[in-house]
C-alpha cells in the first residue's frame, strides 16, 4: 500500500506540480556560497514536441519505480493548436512482480494560452482499475466527466480557461517568474475548483549524475487540492533557469517517508 501511494504521489507532483534529498544529485549550493545567480530567463511561451523526461523515482533511497512526462502534438476544438502532454508513473520489475502500478494521465492543452480542454487518466494498480475522461467548454463554461468503467457521467460548471492538475505543470513552465513572488491559478476536478499557489523560492545549483553542473530555481506548489499530496505533504520542484524551464529534481516530504524524482541526464 505504501508503495502504490509512493508512485500515486508522484505522479500527482508530475502534474502539478506539482516532486527530493536526491539520490545521485550533490549537495544543495547556497548563492551565497556559490556567487551570483544568473537572471531566470524569460519563458519561451511553448512547449517542445517530441520533448520526453524520464525520472527515477526513489522513496526513503530505494528506487521504486519510473516516472515519465512526454508532450505531443494535437488539434484542439475548432482546429486550434494544442499539445498532448502524457504522464506515466509504473513501479519497476521487482515491485512490479509484488504490486504492480502503470498509471497513466494526460492533458491535452490550446498551445497559445495554455488552458486544459480534456483531461484523463487511466490507472492500473493491483486489482484497481480506473479510466476517466473530462472534457472542459471553456467557451460555455461547461465541464463534462466520464467513467468508461461504471459508465458515470457527469456535467457540471467551470471557470473560463481552467486547468486541470497536469496542464497547470506545464502553464508554469511558460509563466514569467521571478524569485521571492508568487503565481496563481485554478484547477478544476469534477466539478470542485481549486487555487493554485506556486511559490517561486530561491535560485540553487544542482550537480547532475554525469557531473555537470546547472543554476535551478526552485518553486513549491501549495493548495487545497483534495490529493494526499497537497494536504499531508510539501512538495518542492527544481526547474532549470532558461527559456525552456526543464524540471529536474523534484522532492516530496510524506507521512510515509520522502521521495525523490530524478531527471535522467
């Protein structure tokens, strides 16, 4: 059970924010032991298809499994461009003979201001089965869930240009930010809407595995999102300080024990 929370976690964090003491990362450098910070760029306003991150994934120092983000292209309603971003979190092969997990949920999101149209997950965990989808009118402030297992259908209202909890990871990545400030939006989840917080921390260097080493700014997404995550956890996220603003740490502090994301170089 532990385990499947572990993975459930992180892969929340990956939408969102929204995921470390890294294994195999060195220690924190602080500015003011490091000197001056360079400036965080300002974003580059897309996204990169065909970009595809692959995290280990470790809790309490054990791997335990493999997270991933990819984005894709799309077409969204009435021809608008969009992006098809997908994320996989599964346990690894000795788990996966235990206890096996491969959750996978997706977003996809207009390329030019960056708000959800349809979001769904389908996840495998043990015995446990669930595939869902919602698809957000923004236009008519309308919301409509489905469960293609029980067959549930569900209409409810929304607020114009929402996010769901996977787009809002990606909405960062193109905000202008700078440390010590905040951004703020919403997330819609079956009909209940939640305020985002991403808090906007301090700049760190990061030593990655093949020893080079990178500026990173780091932020920590705070709400009240009914996830495990967002109530009895902190989440913190290390994104690289350039136009493309590439997570590559991300750090959960949980009941069960931290677990840690680390990009592979």
């Amino acid at each position: 059970m532990k385990k499947r929370i572990v993975l459930l976690i992180f892969l929340s964090l990956l939408a969102q924010a929204p995921l470390f003491s890294a294994v195999n990362f060195a220690k924190n450098n602080s500015i003011s032991e490091s000197g001056v910070s360079p400036p965080i760029e300002a974003p580059s306003g897309k996204l990169t298809v065909g970009e595809k991150l692959l995290f280990d994934v470790y809790w309490m120092g054990l791997h335990v499994g493999i997270g991933s983000l990819e984005v894709k292209e799309a077409v969204g309603p009435n021809g608008r461009p969009a992006y098809h971003v997908v994320a996989i979190a599964r346990t690894n092969d000795t788990l996966s003979k235990i206890y096996p997990i491969y959750d996978e949920i997706y977003s996809k999101i207009d390329a030019e201001e960056f708000y959800s149209y349809e979001f769904g997950k389908n996840l495998k965990e043990g015995r446990y089965r669930a595939d869902e989808r919602v698809v957000f009118d923004s236009k008519n402030r309308k919301g409509f869930y489905e469960s293609f297992l029980n067959h549930t259908k569900k209409e409810f209202a929304i607020l114009p240009k929402t996010q769901d909890f996977l787009s809002v990871f990606y909405w960062f990545r193109v905000q202008s930010i700078q440390a010590g400030q905040s951004v703020h939006t919403r997330i819609s989840d079956k009909g209940k809407d939640y305020e985002v917080e991403i808090r906007v921390l301090q700049a760190q260097k990061k030593e990655l595995r093949g020893g080079k080493v990178i500026w990173t700014i780091e932020v920590e997404p705070r709400t009240q999102y009914k996830e495990v995550l967002y109530r009895r956890g902190r989440g913190w996220v290390n994104f690289t300080m350039d136009a493309s603003r590439v997570p590559v740490l991300i750090r959960i502090r949980t009941p069960f024990g931290p677990v840690t994301g680390v990009l592979r170089a």
